[in-house]
C-alpha cells in the first residue's frame, strides 16, 4: 500500500475515525517516538491489525495525520480571507481565526506544532506545510514592499507572530491565560506594533 494512497476516506468509518482520534491524542501527549501502535490500538479500542488495514505503518499514520490537520488548518485561516483587503484587516482575519481555532482545537496545535520539524514527515507533510507559509510569506513580502510592515526578513516577521501566537496559546494551555475576545485583542494589537513600520 503506497504512503498517499492511506487518506482519509469521505465517507464515515468509525473504526478509522478511532484511529485518527487516539493517535492525535497520544502523538500531541508523547510525541511519535513515545507512542507505539499498540498503545493507539488500545486507546482506540481496536485490534492492532485494524490500525495496518488503513495505514501500512505508523509514519504513514502520523504524515496522514500531520497532513489532514495541517489542511484543515490551512482551510480555517485562509478559506474566504479578503486578500484584497488592506494588511492590517487582513492581519486582523487572520489573528481572529488563528485564535478561534486554537480554542476549538487546542490538541490539533499541540500535535501540529511537535511534529513539523520531524524527519519523518514525508514529501506530501512538507509540501502541506510549505504551502502555507509560502503563503504567509507572500502576503508579508507584499505588505513590506507597500511599507506597512518593518522592512526585514519575512522569515523573522512570521517567527515573531507565529511565535507570539504559540505563547499565547501555551498560556491557555496552561491555565495562566484565557483565550477570551479580550485576551487575543490585546495580544493582536501587541503582535502588529511589533511588526508594523
């Protein structure tokens, strides 16, 4: 069974769905290494040979994983967003959305943000990932080029928001911050005088 021909089927399969569930769960606890496919069979209440029927190995498991929530990421911050809009409304999109999903899906951040400089993510994780901050990057390039943002590196801007927003994230996680409307507008406006010129 080729690694791009185990993704997730449209139509419902409760077995599978299982699978997915526990592993993201016990991924984002452990990390790949700290979880055998025993231990997902376990948590998902199926047998272990159930787990092969749908993916060949559990690095084919954790790349249809890292690739279907790395999508569905993409889909929450990008589907519908004004791009012709100005940077600073499209910024502002952008932060909202990335803040309704860390509340909504907390565990899928967790899980995406352990594993996305793994040496076992495959072609199709990387080019998933690749794709999204291109596109950061490009929508960056364009906004410094119109001197709305600080004239470095787009690479430095998206570590400095990206990583902003991972705090923030780890504070909800962590019981010192609540990701309330109050919370991230706060945080927002923080981020864009760091990085507006």
């Amino acid at each position: 069974m080729n690694i791009h021909s185990a993704t997730l089927s449209p139509e419902p399969n409760e077995k599978r769905d299982a699978v997915f569930s526990a592993a993201l769960e016990l991924f984002a606890d452990r990390g790949f290494y700290g979880v055998s496919v025993p231990e997902i069979a376990q948590k998902a209440k199926v047998g272990a040979g159930t787990i092969y029927r749908y993916f060949p190995s559990k690095e084919a498991l954790v790349n249809e994983l890292y690739v279907h929530h790395k999508q569905e990421l993409g889909k929450a911050f990008l589907e519908g967003l004004d791009v012709q809009a100005s940077p600073r409304t499209v910024f502002h999109q952008f932060w909202t959305r990335a803040c309704a999903f860390a509340r909504e899906k907390p565990r899928v951040l967790e899980f995406l943000e352990l594993h996305h400089h793994a040496p076992y993510l495959d072609a199709r994780s990387r080019e998933t990932e690749l794709f999204l901050l291109g596109t950061a990057r490009q929508f960056i390039a364009h906004a410094t080029a119109q001197e709305v943002f600080k004239d470095v590196r787009p690479e430095i801007l998206m570590a400095v928001v990206w990583g902003s927003f991972r705090a923030l994230v780890q504070g909800g996680c962590d019981g010192y911050l609540t990701l309330d409307d109050e919370t991230c507008n706060q945080a927002e406006q923080c981020v864009w005088e760091a990085i507006r010129r």
